[in-house]
C-alpha cells in the first residue's frame, strides 16, 4: 500500500488516502481541462501516438479521451471499486487494473472488455509494459508480480515477495524486472530463475520508472525521489516534495523525471542534474497520476479535483486557466470543528451540501436515519441494496472502525479506517452536524 507518514488521521487504502483539501481545485469547461469521473483521476496513460489518453479513478470507470478536443470517447466500466492502473497497449488496446484485483483488457469501440487476462487477490497497483510490448506485468498488495501474454494464453507469477507491492517496471532487455513496495526496497528479479538483488531504500517504494537505459528513478514516502542504475547503485537523490511522492514518470526523450507529490504538486526533474528545474503547482489536490504525452513537451496530470490537466513540462505552463472553485458550504461553516481535518480525506468522493449530488460515493447529506444503498441518483452495489442497515452515529462509527470490508462485505467504498477513538468520535460528529442531522 501506498505509505503517508506523519498523517495519523486515516489508516486508508490508495483510494482515499488524504483524497481532497478544503479547497479543490477546478477550471472552465475547454478542451484543455478533461471532466466527467466522478471520483480522483488515479491512473493515467497516453497512446503511442499521442492522440488519446485513458484515465482510471476511484469512482470505478476508466474514461477514453480525445486529447486534444478534451472530448469523452468512451467510458470504460469493468470494475467493482477503484481503477488504480492504465496502460496503453501497442496495439491500439489498452489495460486497466483494479482495487477488485482484475486486470481488463479493452478495444476501442467495445463496450465490454475483450479479456480478463490476469486476477489477483488483493488489490493491483501498478501495471508495466515489456519493452517488445508482448507482455504484461502487474504488481499487487497481495505481495505478487503476474506476466500476462498479450498475445494470449495463461498468466505466470514472476515474483512472490513480503509485503504490498505499489510499483513494478522492465529492465530495456526486458530479461528482469524492478519492483518496489512497502517494505522500503527495490528488487531487480530476473526472469529466467536467477537470484534476485535487493537494494534497501529505508522506505516505502510508491512508484518507479525505468529509461531507456535502464536507470531507475523511485518515489519515497518522505518525497524523495532516488535514482539508481540498471545494477541498483545509487547516483542521487532529489527532494521533490515535503510529502510522499505517488507517481513518477519519465519524459519520451528521457531527459526530465516527474514527481507528483500528494499534497498537490509536481517537480519537473532534469535527470542528468538531478536538478529540480521547476515546480507545477495547483494541478488537482492531492496529484494522483501523471503521464507525458509522446511526441510533444506536454504533461498530462490527474487529481483529486476529478480533472484531467495539460502542462507544458518544459516551461511549467498549464494548458488553459486554474481558477479556485468554491469550498463546501458545511466545511467552510464548521472549520474550527475537530472532525473537519479527519473529514478531508473524504470530501473527493462525498458531499455534505443540500446541492452537492453524488460523486464517486453518494452524497452525506441526510444520511442520518437514511437506509444504506437509498440515496436518490447512485448506483450502489448490489450487495449494499440488501443490508439491514440505517446510518446512525453509532453505525457510523462502527464503519470506520472495522472498516467498509468487514463491515459492508461487497462495498465499493475503498478500505479505511480511523483507529484514533478521540478522531473516531470528532468524524461522526462532524458528519451528523455538518449534513443536518444536528
């Protein structure tokens, strides 16, 4: 899983790990700025030719875009919870994987995937092509990297390891691959059955990138981003952000690194330097993904604000205006109330407002004394439509503390737990003041 240190507020998975500030940043309706999730971009990866793009979220739906008109082609819907990783296949295909453990494969003008190459048991992470595009690999919290066959055929386990996995990529060769996770190491395997070497960074790998040459630049959770050689030797290390660094990617000439950071910006990295050339700033609170877009300077982002953005790495630029959207009415009026800040880390997928609708979850507004799975307008999973449950302060609060797994077996709601009593009890206060119910 992906780590956050010195947040003691939510013990989270992925999907809503610090997923919002009070302040979510939005824009004008243009071709510039690419809306229609309904939950924080997580995943994002452009075609080869640098036409399309396809975004994954927490609200379950992958979205095809027409880059450049900023246009919907298709929406993708496959999964069961939180789409965490996209690639875009040689082929014309494209991949997406889950939190439900699934990886997916789909064709353009095809409303339901064409394969379901790959199951996990635990949620996938990362998703890497092999560099003569013929494979597939997939890391997952269930401690496993699985390569899939595009062409085809049965998946393997290429790697069994201690712990989540958040990140995996192939050497040049594609004769080995890279993994990082939340041990704090990155692992060079072989896939031929030799040994595998183990480099210790001290903390957990969040995401990794691999050039062409086989240098390896790995974000931290303390926002460092370490660069090793293709052999695991050290050449340096930047400080790109105060907070952990949640996505990496590289440019296609290969000479930029950039390192999203989860409280809501982007370093631009000259890789020869190892320099910090210059900070994108205001991209969607918190950054969940990001990728550069072949055959231009350009640098797709995607964040808590449900937007896909357009950035010129090379000078900074955003692509189209970034205007501040109005915070919620009920967080601006109860900002001094203790459950507010615990609250955060859910305000990207739920609103608290008469007028707020439905995002990736429903909408809180009246959801004291309301029966689980009947808020107007959301499309709940089937097994929440069957629950004896009526939202009180004290189912509430048995739901963050066991979880939504343990508590509502089939839910679409991303793991979480708040395991402070005293921030337990200031959330569902806050909860009951700030959506009417008090």
């Amino acid at each position: 899983m992906l780590s956050f240190p010195r947040f003691r507020r939510l013990s989270t998975s992925v999907a809503m790990a610090l997923a919002a500030a009070a302040l979510a940043l939005a824009a004008p309706a243009a071709a510039q700025e690419m809306r229609g999730h309904g939950g924080p971009v997580r995943a994002l990866a452009v075609a080869p030719d640098g036409r399309l793009a396809l975004s994954g979220s927490f609200d379950s739906s992958a979205i095809l875009w027409d880059i450049e008109q900023g246009l919907a082609v298709t929406v993708l819907r496959g999964h069961d919870s939180s789409v965490n990783a996209v690639a875009a296949l040689p082929d014309g295909r494209f991949a997406t994987a889950g939190e439900d453990g699934r990886i997916l494969l789909w064709r353009i003008g095809r409303a339901e995937p064409e394969a379901r190459p790959v199951t996990h048991e635990a949620p996938v992470a990362a998703l890497a092509l092999s560099p003569d595009g013929q494979r597939l690999a997939s890391a997952s919290w269930d401690g496993t990297v699985r390569l899939a066959p595009l062409s085809g055929g049965a998946a393997r386990v290429a790697t069994t390891q201690r712990g989540p996995l958040n990140a995996v990529g192939f050497a040049p060769d594609g004769r080995s691959i890279v993994t990082g996770g939340h041990d704090g190491a990155l692992r060079f395997v072989p896939l031929d059955g030799g040994t595998d070497r183990v480099v210790e960074l001290g903390l957990p790998v969040n995401a990794l990138a691999v050039a062409a040459d086989g240098e390896i630049a790995a974000g931290l959770a303390d926002g460092r981003v370490v660069v090793l050689s293709g052999t695991g030797q050290q050449r340096g290390e930047i400080r790109a952000a105060e907070t952990p660094i949640v996505a990496v990617g590289l440019s296609p000439d290969g000479k930029r690194i950039a390192a999203a950071g989860i409280r809501g910006s982007v370093a631009i990295i000259d890789r020869a330097t190892l320099a910090v050339e210059r900070v994108l700033v205001g991209p969607g609170l918190p950054v969940w993904s990001l990728a550069f877009r072949p055959g231009t300077e350009e640098l797709l982002t995607g964040g808590g604000d449900r937007l896909v953005r357009r950035w010129l790495a090379s000078t900074g630029e955003h692509i189209g205006a970034v205007i501040m959207a109005k915070p919620s009415e009920a967080l601006a009026r109860l900002a001094d109330h203790p459950g507010a800040e615990v609250f955060r880390a859910c305000a990207a997928c739920h609103t608290l407002d008469p007028d707020g609708g439905n995002r990736a979850g429903p909408t809180l507004h009246g959801v004291i004394g309301r029966r689980i799975g009947t808020a107007p307008g959301y499309d709940y999973s089937p097994a929440l439509r069957g629950m004896d449950i009526v939202w009180t302060k004290e189912t509430i609060a048995r739901l963050f503390e066991i979880g939504p797994m343990a508590y509502t077996p089939g839910t679409k709601m991303p793991e979480q737990r708040v395991t402070d009593p005293e921030d337990l009890k200031d959330l569902v206060d806050f909860i009951a003041k700030a959506t009417g119910a008090e």
